[in-house]
C-alpha cells in the first residue's frame, strides 16, 4: 500500500513522541511491504516562531493533500501566561480541524492492568472499563461568535449547532456502537440548554435506524460524577464540543497515564491522528516523554488505512513493552527508560527481531535508573 502521511511534529515533547511514531511506521512499512511517503509541516507555537502564524497556509494544503495526519502536540507556556497575545499556538489547530472539517473526535479509553496502581480509580471500579468518546469537533461554543463589549466589561461566546452537524457524528457514533458493546451514551444539558434538547431530538430520531443500540441520556454534570463512579457502565459516549472536550480529559486519567492515550479526529475525507496529551514542555528535549500515545495514535492512522494486522501489531508491542516493565518516567519514575528506547523496543518487537523470550540482560543495559 502507498500511502502520503503528512507529519506535524508541533510543540515541546511533540517532536520528540512523533519520531518514535515515524519510526515504528517505517518497520511497519518494511515488514508488510507498504509505501509511506512523509511530509512534513508546522503548526502551533513552532509555527509562529518560524512563520508568524500558527497554521501556515501551506500546512492545510499538505494536509489536505495527504492521505491522513499526525500530529504531536502544541501549547507554549509563554502563550498561556498572556492574555493579551494577538496569536496563540491552539488557534492553529482549531483552524485545522475547520479547515479539514475534521467534525469527529474519537478518544478510546481503556485500562492496563500494569497501570493500575496509577489510577486515581480504586482497582474495584476499573475492571472492565473500555469506552470510548466521540466528540463533536468543529462545532459548538468552540466556532460561535465571540465579542468582548467595547468597554472591556462583558463578553459572549455563542453555542450554535444545527441538525446536520449533530447527525453526521451520531451516525459514526451509532455505527461504532454496533460494533462494540451496542451501547450509546448522549451526553447533554438538555434540562438548560436549547442546542441540548436539538441533540438530543436528533439522536431519539436517528435510533430508529439503529434498533440493535441501546441509547440512553445523562446530563453532563451527572455524566462527570458517573465516569468517576462506575466507569464501566460506558460503552460509546457521543457528545458536543465542549462537554467532550472536559468529560475526555476526565476519563483519560482512568487510565493511569494521560501520555498512553491516542485519539483520531476525522472528517469527510481528512483524518488526524495525535495523543491526547499536551506539550508538556518541561520535559521537552529531555527524552523522557511517554512515545505511547503517539504510538497508539499511529495505530489508530494505521485503522484507518484498514491495516488492522499492522494496526493490531503496534497494539501487542506496547501491551508487550508495558508488561515487561518498559516504561517511561511518568509510569516508574525510579527505574525508567528513555522515550528513545521504548520507540527502539517497540520497533524491534513489530519487526520480530525480539522473540518470545526477553533478552532481559541486554535491554536491561538501557535502562536508566535513578538511586
Ligand atoms: C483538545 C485540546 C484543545 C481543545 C485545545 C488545545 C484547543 O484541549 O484537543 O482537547 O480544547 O479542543
Ligand atoms: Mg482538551
């Protein structure tokens, strides 16, 4: 298969994850015989510093231009802290997303038991958890107008969705629904909000087309308590933009680790893939960053491609890696391994050069241990 991948290293530890990613998809490339062509482009506070702007025109006609998208990560604190800055790094990627029109964001979340005793959840609640978001991405208060009053002293930010924005993201929720444990959460403030009650109509409407998934309703302050409470219960969470991108967040500590997590944002035809995780830019340079949720990402891209053996693959090597105690300084900040090596061990298991049977000893040699 050939396939044009266009490669966004973006901000802080972004360029260092995205690497490992590249380099586990040229094994993947080598071991099954596929064409990866990489074109590489800027976006956020990266891009600014080099072009001014944080999403060069050039970038979206790359993207555009490519048969999917990965991406590292993006925010500089130096943006953060100022908020007066005329530009901000996070502008590009919301320009991207309309750009492309990349209207779904799919974050899966699921659990390692290697992980467990990192998560703020008791190991009771996290049997059997495995869910996963889908958030509507270019829609919302995120995209509606914004005004602050001449006077500096209020200020609006509108919520607008019309019918063929809910329904587009449904469907793909409905379908994912169907092929996991046919179950679809909608998460609202219908009790409040008028977009709210038009989700939640079209969402009744469209079950009918889905008679096998089973839909249900939660407020989303309700829907908060419940991921904490009794994640489990989830099987497909389907919701707006701003509900998604705070109720994600939340659900993606479950885990244990916010660097494992990948997520796929997709559209009609353009499909991006990055962690979940920000910049992290204290750790940036330092090769200490967790590559997963950037692996995880690209196995994600590889899905998407319909690669699933390949896709599968990457997902044993990490289980694999995780397993054996591989693991970056976020999950063992005592006897950890260089983002670098982990990239290195995962490359090597895709391309079966490590067999059944760990050579403990040599991989031990790269382990980094601090006394
Ligand atoms: C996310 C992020 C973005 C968002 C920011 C960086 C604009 O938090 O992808 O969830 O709010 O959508
Ligand atoms: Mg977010």
């Amino acid at each position: 298969m050939k396939k044009t991948i266009a490669i966004i290293e973006g901000d802080g530890i972004g360029p260092e994850v995205t690497r490992q990613s590249v380099r586990i998809l040229n094994t993947i490339a080598e071991s099954f015989n596929h064409e990866f062509s990489y074109r590489y482009c800027l976006m956020g506070a990266d891009a600014i510093d080099k072009t001014g702007s944080p999403l060069p025109d050039e970038t979206i006609d790359i993207c555009l231009n490519s048969d999917a998208i990965l991406f590292g990560a993006i925010g500089h604190p130096k943006y953060d802290n100022d908020p007066n800055a005329k530009v901000r790094p996070e502008q590009g990627l919301l320009k991207l997303r309309k750009s492309l029109q990349l209207f779904a964001n799919i974050r899966p979340v699921a659990t390692y038991s290697a992980l467990q005793h990192l998560s703020p959840l008791k190991a009771k609640n996290l049997e059997g958890v495995d869910f996963i978001i889908y958030r509507e991405l270019t829609g919302g208060i995120y995209f509606g107008k914004k005004e602050l009053s001449e006077d500096g002293l209020s200020a609006i930010d509108e919520c607008t969705y019309n019918i063929t924005e809910i329904e587009r993201i449904a469907h793909l929720a409905f379908q994912a629904a169907q092929k996991r444990r046919k179950k679809l959460t909608l998460v609202d403030k219908a009790n409040v909000l008028e977009t709210s009650r038009l989700w939640r109509k079209a969402v009744k409407d469209l079950a009918s087309q889905y008679e096998d998934v089973t839909v249900d309703f939660l407020f989303v302050d309700n829907a908060a308590m419940q991921i904490i409470l009794n994640p489990a219960q989830f099987d497909v969470i389907l919701t707006e933009n701003m509900f998604g991108d705070i109720i994600s967040d939340e659900a993606s500590v479950i885990s244990g680790s916010l660097g494992l997590l990948p997520s796929a944002s997709i559209g009609n035809g353009s499909a991006l893939f990055e962690p979940i995780h920000g910049s992290y830019p204290q750790a940036a340079g330092k090769d200490i960053a967790n590559p997963l949720g950037s692996i995880l990402s690209a196995a994600m891209l590889l899905d998407h491609f319909e690669l699933n053996e390949e896709a599968t693959l990457i997902r044993e090597a990490v289980n694999w890696t995780l397993q054996n105690g591989f693991v970056t300084k976020d999950i063992d900040p005592v006897n950890f391994y260089f983002t670098n090596t982990i990239g290195e061990l995962i490359s090597d298991y895709v391309s079966g050069k490590i067999p059944g049977s760990v050579k403990q000893e040599n991989i031990e040699l790269r382990k980094s241990t601090i006394i």
